[in-house]
C-alpha cells in the first residue's frame, strides 16, 4: 500500500471555525452570524449590527469566543460596541483555563424578549438570560440590557440583572 502524498497534517482544532454553530445561539452557522460583525469590525472598524439583538447576539459571541481564546478581537469589539458615557477603560476577559482554574464557559443565551431596537428605531432593550458554568457548577444571568443608535450604530449602553 503506498501512502498518500500531499495529505495535510491534522487542522488544529478550530472550534471558532465559521462553519460551527454560532455561540449565540442563533442556530445559525457563525460565519453566516456574528463572524460577520466580528470579522467586519476586525477588518476596518465597523460596526455594522442592524438591530438591538444582533449586536447583544454578537457581544454575547465575543465573550463566548473570548473566554476559549479565540477571537483576539473580542476585548476591542466589546469596548467599541459599549456607549462611551458607561464604557468601562478595560475589561478583564475570561481567557482560556489557566492555573487559577477559574474559567469561564459560555454554554447558551436564550434571548426572551426585545423592545425597539430596530432598524427604525434610537434605542431598545433586550432581554435574556445567559447560561456559563464555571468550576463552582452552573449559573446563569438574567438581564435586561438596554441600547441606543447613534449615526446609524447600535451600542450597549448598559443593563439591569434580576
Ligand atoms: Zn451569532
């Protein structure tokens, strides 16, 4: 039997691939999801969310993919996305499992309810819950984040936890 020739060696594994399912949850693919406002924002700073949802969709996606490591832009697009009025100056994303074992894993967001929030709209707000686990067992987090429009951009202004 003659070995193949030219086979490539193994892809590394590539969970952030574009043809997995998108963290957020949309049961779409993630390229055909948020890797479009992840990659248009990597690629020349636009941020081209067209409602409410989809950007707490993809903001969701960037803490997901933060937390495996996979998306280096996760950190800036989540600061660019944010109001500046209630930005923070930095987030402390949860990287990959580290010595402190305190990992994060985003396992699911379940959006309930939406408010405004659309094309035509200045402002909306967007209720859901997100489910993570971390060493400790499973949480998950219940809110209402609330949003605004300006020049065209939808940004996450900021968000009530119950
Ligand atoms: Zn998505």
């Amino acid at each position: 039997m003659t070995e193949p020739t030219n086979v490539p060696a193994d892809p590394a594994p590539d969970p952030a691939s574009t043809s997995r399912r998108c963290p957020c949850g949309s049961g779409d693919v993630y390229g055909g999801c948020c890797a479009r406002f992840h990659g248009r924002y990597a690629a020349d700073g636009t941020l081209a969310a067209p409602t409410a949802e989809a950007l707490m969709r993809s903001r969701y996606a960037a803490f997901a993919l933060a937390a495996t490591g996979e998306l280096a832009e996760a950190e800036a697009y989540l600061l660019a996305t944010w109001a500046p009025e209630t930005r923070p100056a930095q987030l402390a994303l949860d990287g990959p499992a580290d010595e402190s074992g305190d990992q994060v894993r985003w396992l699911r967001l379940d959006v309930e309810s939406t408010a405004g929030g659309g094309p035509f709209d200045d402002d909306g707000s967007v209720t859901f819950t997100a489910h993570f686990r971390t060493p400790a067992g499973r949480h998950t987090q219940h809110e209402t984040s609330r949003f605004v429009r300006r020049s065209g951009t939808w940004l996450y202004r900021d968000g009530d936890a119950s």
